[in-house]
C-alpha cells in the first residue's frame, strides 16, 4: 500500500514539472506585453524575424538563465541585454512562467 502511494506520488510530480516554476504567469503575462511581445508576439510564438526566437513551449529553467546571461552578459546580444538589464530576478521568473505555460512545437518532455 505505502509503494503504491509512493508510486502514485511520484507520478504526480513528474507529470506537473510547471508546478516547480517559481514564477507567476500572469505577471509574465503582463510583463511579456509590455516589453516582449514586439519581437516575439504575445505569446511567445511569432517572432517578427526569422532571427528572434520562438519563446512559447520553451523549458522554465532555460528560459531564466537565458534571461539571466543576457543580463549578466555571459550571452552577447545589445538588444536582449537592455531589455534584461531592467529585469528583477522575479520578472525573470514571472516571464519564464508565462513563456513556458504556452503551446508552440518546441514542447518536449524531459
């Protein structure tokens, strides 16, 4: 009986890794129109260039720390780095919390 909860826990937590997300969604949501939905559309799926990513259905944690390298400079993009300059930690996680919880082809499961 104690395995079979176990299991069934177990299986709870894997099938809702958007659970761990720090981040609020709908402040991501807010934030995303604000500042990033001119080059990556509201959602996160229509880039207005063939040179800007797709951001929806993208991983949380990958999402923050590319939010997080730009800021930091560790990656080397002017534009991406403005932007994430005047992001806090938690507009990061806000983001990355709206970007992930959005459908496009890019979802995978881990």
């Amino acid at each position: 009986m104690r395995r079979a909860l176990s299991i069934a826990a177990l299986a709870a937590l894997a099938a809702a890794p958007a659970a761990w997300a720090k981040g609020d969604a709908e402040s991501g949501k807010a934030k995303a129109a604000q500042i990033c939905a001119a080059c990556h559309g509201p959602q996160g799926d229509k880039p207005s260039a063939p040179d800007q990513p797709i951001l929806a259905g993208q991983h949380y944690d990958y999402l923050v720390k590319a939010l997080s390298d730009y800021k930091s400079g560790k990656r080397d993009n002017p534009i991406m780095k403005g932007f994430a300059s005047a992001l806090s930690e938690k507009d990061m996680e806000d983001l990355a919390a709206w970007f992930s919880d959005q459908s496009s082809g890019l979802r995978s499961v881990r």
